[in-house]
C-alpha cells in the first residue's frame, strides 16, 4: 500500500516505513556488508574529521557485536590539529582497532615529496596515500565523501574504480542501478567505496545528535587565534602561517570541516551545542568545503584534479 503525503502527516503511516535518517544508515550499512562480502583487504580512511567518524559508528553498527572487519587508514600531513589526532588515538585505542598510519614528513625528509611555498600541505598526500594502499594490497577504501561537498564528488559514484596507479577516470564511472554495486577489478586495482555519499552536511549532524556520538571539540564554538587570508580565517602554527602583515587576533570559531591546519578556515560562530549546529547548518548557503578550504580553491577543477592523480 502507498503510503500518502496527508497521512504521514497525519502519523497514520505505516509503522514499517523508515526515517529520513533510518534510510541513510541503512544504505551505509548495506554498502559495508557488501564489501566485506566482496573484498579480501578493505580499509577506512579515518582521519578524526566527522564524516570519517560517522562512517566509522556505522562500520561499528553494520558487524555488531561482532569487531569491525577492518583496519583505519590516515594520512598524517603533519599540520594536523591536535585536538584532533588526539581523538583518532582515543576511538582506535577504544575499540581496539588497527591504525596505519602514512607520514607526509617521512617523505619530506627522505626527498620523495617537497614543501610547497604555500605551506599547505593537503596536495601532497596523494603520494603516501597511494603508496600506502598499494604495499599493503588494500582492494577497497572507504572514504567519508559527500556528493553535496563538491561538484566532482558529485559526480562519483558509491564504488568508485581506481587503476593500478589508484587514479580516477570519470568515464570508467559504472551504473548502480537499484543498489547493485559493482566490486571487479583487476588486480593492482582498487576500488573506492563511499558509504555517506547521499548524505548532506545536515543529515550527518542530525545523525551525530540522534546517536550521541562524541566528536572533537573544535566542531563547537571556542576561543582561538587565528589570522586572516584569503577570506577565511586559519590558525597560526608552525607550517607558515601567519606572514608578515597578517595579523592574529582571538575570536569565537568553530571548524566545519577539518583537515589540514593549513588550508582549513574557521567560521565565526556562536553555535556551543549540537542543536546550535543543526540550526546553523540548516541556515547556510555554503557548502562546507566552499567556504572554509582554500585546497579547492586553488583552480576551478581543483578537486577533479586531484582525484584524477588519485586524492580522496
């Protein structure tokens, strides 16, 4: 029986019928179970970033009681906030879970990778992530991407193919029709499998409240110096920032998104609580990532570039 418009309304509805956020978690749980069923070697990029967490929660709710069938992968540039690596030590070690981890400095100093004059270190991840992902055979890598965060993640589909050289090739795109994921691949391929892919910012905080999942203190409104550049504000810190004539003052920030200190903004924000959050997400007209992280605005395809080479 089709269930109408007036009588959800009306909360005559069927009991059976799931929520919004029932559905999704749903679809992520499926999309799991599928890969430990199809894949020898998978892998979770867990960076301590949100979405990386709520992926993490549903890997944990998609085998209970059972342990999560996976280790944790994440790439550590070496400008990461340290609230934050501090949490991802604290989940791994809580739910004894194996943690690679792959050094960005370790290929500064032995002359693989170099600095960029920016600072910022976020582009030169690709080559550890990479080179990770192949000596330890991972065959599938979930990631926390969002097809609401940036037109060329939009355009990704759940199990997304990479070569042998883990790059991404839009026109090798396969169709999944009726939740039917194609795993093949040939070996020295992989594939990349991305879990929260029909959620939106709002619906991961909405999840967050509804689970009462711990996350790092910088999400909420705090106290930190930061300085100005290039219309957002980022922290002060040992990678390059600020210069001269940038000047550091204390406000009231939280971070929407977290990755690399160098390329990650604050907002100014007033919103302490989670329900401050949500009111504040669900009145934005910017995308996370489109307002707070200068690595895609390094060009118009930054993003499509860099996945291209084999990025996130």
């Amino acid at each position: 029986m089709t269930t109408t418009v007036a009588q959800a309304e009306e909360g005559t509805a069927s009991p059976y019928a799931l929520s919004h956020l029932d559905s999704l978690e749903s679809e992520a749980v499926h999309i799991f179970r599928e890969v430990a069923g199809e894949f020898e070697n998978p892998v979770i990029l867990f960076s301590g970033g949100k979405d990386s967490i709520v992926m993490l929660h549903l890997a944990l709710k998609a085998f209970a009681p059972a342990p999560v069938p996976f280790s944790l992968l994440h790439v550590d540039t070496g400008h990461n906030f340290p609230e934050v690596l501090a949490y991802r030590d604290r989940v791994v070690a809580a739910h004894g879970l194996r943690l690679h981890v792959a050094s960005v400095q370790d290929y500064i100093d032995r002359g693989a990778l170099r600095e960029r004059p920016d600072g910022t270190r976020n582009p030169l991840q690709t080559l550890p992530l990479t080179e990770r992902i192949q000596s330890e055979k991972f065959d599938a890598v979930f990631g926390g991407g969002r097809r609401d965060e940036e037109k060329a993640r939009a355009k990704e589909r759940v199990f997304s193919l990479r070569d042998e050289f883990s790059q991404w090739d839009p026109r090798r795109q396969r169709p999944e029709l009726w939740n039917l994921y194609n795993g093949r691949h040939a070996p020295g391929e992989h594939v990349r499998v991305f879990p929260l892919s029909n959620w939106t910012e709002l619906d991961v905080w909405q999840y967050i409240a509804r689970e009462g999942i711990e996350l790092p203190q910088i999400y909420f409104a705090h106290d930190r110096e930061v300085f100005r550049r290039g219309g957002m504000w980022l922290t002060a810190g040992e990678w390059g920032g600020p210069k001269d004539g940038e000047t550091v003052e204390k406000r009231l920030v939280r971070y929407r998104t977290v990755g690399d200190m160098s390329c990650t903004g604050a907002v100014d924000s007033d919103a302490v609580t989670l329900d401050d959050v949500i009111a504040e997400i669900a009145a934005s007209r910017l995308t996370e990532r489109g307002a707070t992280r200068a690595d895609d605005k390094m060009s118009e395809a930054a993003m499509e570039d860099r996945k291209r080479e084999g990025y996130f």
